[in-house]
C-alpha cells in the first residue's frame, strides 16, 4: 500500500514536470516508478508520451502498447496511440485506435476530434465534420476542435458557418493565434482585404514574432502591392526565423517591381540557395537577367514557365510527349512541329525564328492561333505550314515551343535574327484608309487584352493621347479592337479620330491598315510587335519595370529597328511620358513638313 502511494505521489510530481514541459526530469521518476513497479499503465502511458515528445516514436509507441498489454479498456492512452500511428502516416492503425478509446469510453471527446484530422487529411470531409461535431457535443468549450471545424467548412465553400466557428474559438480562447490567422484568410478569400488586415494585425498584438502572422501579413500587402510596408515585415520574418526561402522570394519580388535589380537578385539567390527547386524564383530570375540583357542565364531559367504556369505545364507534359521534345540536336529528314504558347506580341516576335530552322529539318509546320494564320502564311518560306490550333495536328517527328527557340539557337542581345521586315501587308479593298498626303497619319491603341495579367499596368486611358492629338497636321486612326472603342465616341468631334475597328478581323487586316501609316503610337501589346515586324515605325509606352525585351535604359532595342521607346520614370505616372511622346511628334511633324516646303 505503502509503495503503491509512493508511486502515486511520484507520478503526480512527474505530470507537473512534464505539463511544464521539463521533460528530462519528468521522464527520469516515470523510469523510477517503472523501476519499482513495471506494470504501471500510468507511468508507461505517460513515459510514451514524453518519449515521443523528445522525437523517440518508436520507443513511445512500444511503451503504449505495454501499457494497453496490462490494462486494454485504457481508453485515454488508445488515444494517444492513435495520434502517433497518424501523425507516421499508418491511417489505419490510428482508425482502430482511436475506435478502441471511444469503445472504452463513449465521452473520449479528444478521440472523435483527433478522429475528425485523420478523416480530413484522407479529404473524407463529410465524416471529418459528423467526428468533429460529435467532439463538441461532448467538449463544447474546446477553441482547438471549433477551429478544425472552421478549417474544414472554409474548405467545403461553408465560409458563413466557417466564420461562426473561428468566432467561437477565439471567444473560448481570446489569445488562439490560428483562429486569428484563419479569420484572415477567410475575409481575404472574400477580398474583405481591411478585416483581414484587421485580424493579421490582432495577431502580431498577441505575438509580434510570430513566423506566420508576419507572413500572412506581409503577403496580404505584397498581392495589394503596398511593398514598403510588405517588405519591413518580410525583413521581421528573418530575424525571427520565419520559413527564409519565401521570405527572401518575396523581398526579392518587391525590389523587382521596383526596378531594383541587383537588390532583388541578392535576395532570390538566396532563396534558390535555400530551396534549389524553388520555382517562382526561377521565374523572376528569369525576367531579371534578360531585362539586364543576360540571355544565356535568362533564357536557361525561361524554361521554368512550364513549371510555374499550370497552362504551359499541362501543354509540355500532357498535350504533347516529352520524349519527342526537340532539344537541338541533328534534324535530318524529320519534321518538326513549332507550337505557339503565349500572346500575339510573343509569337510575332518570335515567329523570325522559323527562318533560322529551314535548313535544319525536312519540314516545318508551325501551329499559331487563327487570328495570326493569314499573316503567318504570307510570310513563310516553302518548307514551312501554317496551321492554328483547333486543325489537327499532322504527323510530326519532334516538337519545340516557340519561346524555347532563342535559348536553343544561343540568342544573345547581339545575335538576335534582324531580317526586317519579316512580316508583309497585303493590300485589301475594305482596309483602304485613303490617307491624306498633307497630315502625318498615325495608329494607336491605348489597351491592351484584359487577359493579360499585366494589362491594368501597361495600358494607358484614351485621356492620355490628347495632347497629341492637338498636334498640328495629324490625322490619328484608332486600331483599338473590344469594347474599349466606345470611348471614341466621347471624344470631340474637332480630333476628328478614325476608327478603324470595324474593318480589323484579324492581324492580316491590321497589318493592311498598318502599312498605310506614318507612324503607331502604343502601349506595349501585339499590334506594336506587328508594326515593328512590318517595319514600320512605332512609339511604345513602357512601364517604369519594363517587360524583359526592352531592357533598360535605352529608347531603341535590339529586337526591332524601327521602333522607339518611351519610358516611365515612375510608376504609373503615364503624363510626363506622353508629354515625351508630344515633344518627339511635334519635332516628327516639323522635319517631315519643312522638308517637303
């Protein structure tokens, strides 16, 4: 009896040490108990436990078993069990565990909960939420179980219920962290974006150090692209160990989208040193390093498109087989299928690569969208098909994606293929402007497709073009194509502005159209690419972090001769560009009319 209140008495001091989580002496009197007594189930049960929390799982699961050996209707330590056999990945196991302790006993409200993770990670959510609930039934007031529970609705589209219980927790647990946190995310996903924010900043109050919170909160401010205040947050998040690979991603995407290039390659470098596979890295370390004309690096990276866009990735590894993916090597006597990827400015720019592959295989074909078709086949040498995607592919011994085509033909800034033009307008009876010999006559369009993640940063508003089209002895034709032409109709009537809009079916016609002027003046998108093509000239606004092909610093480019650019010195400040543009036509009118007295 005597020896039996002694080891009562230890325990009792163990659990206290062990609560506190000083492990090694709670462990060291669970041994001294197990010593004296070696069918303790408590001191089994409780050493397992510890045990497990200092890593040893497998030492941890033997004792448990022992435990359950001496006394099987243990229902508190099947628990236990259960957790350990789930958190090792043996679903089973933990199913039959946890089905034991409620057997023993029908209260075990921790074993339906832990019931409800194991049946949510298996994405059994219907019985994840019946096990969940039943835990509640018995445990009402539990802040961890109400936030699993939110956690699960959030993912079915219950995001009302969902709330409700991340509210729950936090009344029963005012200082819960990840109801904070999951409250967050739930107003974000609404685009609730300030009471997100609102919930993010409760929680940095609690724990101001907190790896997640400065994460949640910082990314929340990067995606609205509030970057200063993203970035001291990020900057926090190092210091205090938040995961550093997405931490210096982030900070090296923020000195990214504000053009400091050095600064953001220190930090992305960093993060591939951390995680070598990190592929949003990648991808930016590849705008990076053509926009600073390196193309041998930035091309090499280029290729990780087809891992960081879902689109691109199901088109390299499902649309196609990449065992017949050419890689540069000898083409003799095969075809070769050339597939577009991206938009109708990339695949113009790229399209003057088909010339360079005519001596290295027998045959090419070249699939493109339709609106590209006309103007492709009156461009290409005998050897080369045009075809667009929805014709069915014709039989083909290897295939290569356009965009590949500079980094396997080793492309740097000085051996960019200048053939120009390389592409050529057709004149056609319903493109036939009837340009005034007395004006200079010029295109423009100031939007861009709004299915191009970066239209809203590189278009410009018709108010932009004004001033120039005030401009003494000009005549402007609008080449705008979608609903944005509407707005011509709010112009005055003194401009005077043609729209062309209804005659353009696809790029032959544009290029018909094109052909006829003196001059395009643009934002960045494919009808600037045509013109250039054409070799036409054309005047193109670029944002202050320009799209990686016009480099920096420099109003030409390697790419097109013909073609001017005019860039922003801020962000989003398009007056003193056009105010640029005003100048540089004023001086264009002048030397083209004086000339011609």
């Amino acid at each position: 009896m005597t020896s039996s209140i002694t080891n009562d008495v230890c325990l009792d001091e163990a659990l206290v040490l062990h609560q506190a989580h000083k492990l090694s002496a709670a462990v060291e009197i669970y041994q001294q108990v197990l010593v004296k007594d070696s069918q303790n189930v408590k001191a089994l049960h409780f050493l397992g436990l510890a045990l497990h929390q200092q890593g040893n799982d497998v030492q941890a699961i033997l004792l448990m078993q022992k435990s359950l050996a001496f006394k099987p209707d243990y229902a508190a330590c099947y628990n236990n069990l259960g957790e350990l056999y789930r958190k090792q990945g043996e679903a089973h196991k933990a199913l039959d565990a946890y089905k034991q302790a409620i057997k023993f006993d029908a209260n075990q409200a921790d074993a339906y909960s832990n019931l409800g993770l194991l049946c949510a990670s298996e994405r059994n959510f219907s019985k994840a939420e019946t096990y969940y609930k039943k835990s509640l039934a018995i445990k009402p007031k539990n802040a961890v179980v109400c936030n699993n529970l939110g956690e699960l609705l959030f993912r079915r589209n219950q995001i009302k219920t969902a709330e409700q219980y991340y509210l729950d927790a936090l009344k029963i647990q005012p200082s819960f962290l990840s109801a904070y946190h999951n409250l967050g995310l739930l107003y974000e996903d609404q685009a609730n974006l300030k009471t997100a924010e609102n919930f993010y900043q409760q929680a940095l109050l609690l724990e101001p150090q907190n790896n997640h919170t400065l994460n949640l909160l910082g990314s929340l401010y990067w995606h609205q692209q509030q970057f200063e205040r993203a970035e001291i947050l990020f900057q926090q998040g190092l210091t205090a160990n938040i995961k550093p690979a997405i931490a210096y991603f982030k900070l090296g995407h923020i000195f990214y989208r504000n053009a400091q290039y050095q600064r953001a390659s220190k930090y992305l470098t960093q993060a591939l040193a951390i995680d070598p596979d990190y592929v949003s890295v990648k991808w930016v370390l590849a705008h990076i390093q053509l926009t600073l004309g390196n193309y041998k690096q930035g091309f090499e990276y280029y290729e990780y498109r087809f891992k960081f866009d879902s689109r691109l990735q199901k088109l390299a590894y499902k649309t196609f087989n990449p065992a017949t993916l050419w890689q540069g090597e000898a083409l003799t006597g095969q075809t070769l299928l050339v597939y577009y990827e991206q938009g109708f400015g990339d695949t113009i720019q790229f399209f003057r690569y088909l010339a360079l592959l005519v001596d290295k295989s027998e045959q090419i074909i070249f699939c493109c969208r339709k609106e590209l078709k006309t103007l492709f086949s009156k461009a290409v040498h005998p050897k080369i098909t045009v075809i667009n995607k929805s014709e069915p592919l014709p039989a083909y011994d290897k295939h290569v994606f356009l965009m590949s085509l500079p980094r396997l033909l080793n492309t740097t800034p000085q051996t960019i293929p200048a053939k120009f033009p390389y592409l050529f307008a057709f004149p056609q009876a319903k493109t036939e402007l009837l340009c005034a010999t007395d004006r200079l006559n010029i295109g423009f369009v100031w939007n861009g497709s709004q299915t191009n993640t970066n239209n809203k940063r590189r278009s410009v508003t018709l108010e932009n073009f004004l001033p120039l089209f005030s401009v003494p002895n000009t005549q402007f034709y609008s080449l705008q194509l979608g609903a944005e032409t509407k707005l011509l109709q709010t112009l005055p009537l003194k401009y005077n502005i043609i729209d062309c809009s209804r005659e353009i079916q696809d790029f032959a016609d544009t290029a018909a159209l094109v052909a006829q002027l003196d001059l395009v003046i643009m934002i960045d998108s494919g009808v600037a690419h045509l013109t250039a093509a054409l070799g036409k000239p054309v005047w193109i606004c670029v944002t202050q972090v320009p799209d990686w092909r016009w480099l920096l610093e420099r109003n030409d480019s390697p790419w097109y001769p013909s073609l001017r650019l005019f860039r922003q010195l801020t962000q989003n400040n398009w007056d003193t560009v056009f105010m640029q543009i005003r100048a540089a036509l004023l001086i264009t009118v002048a030397k083209k009319f004086n000339s011609c007295q």
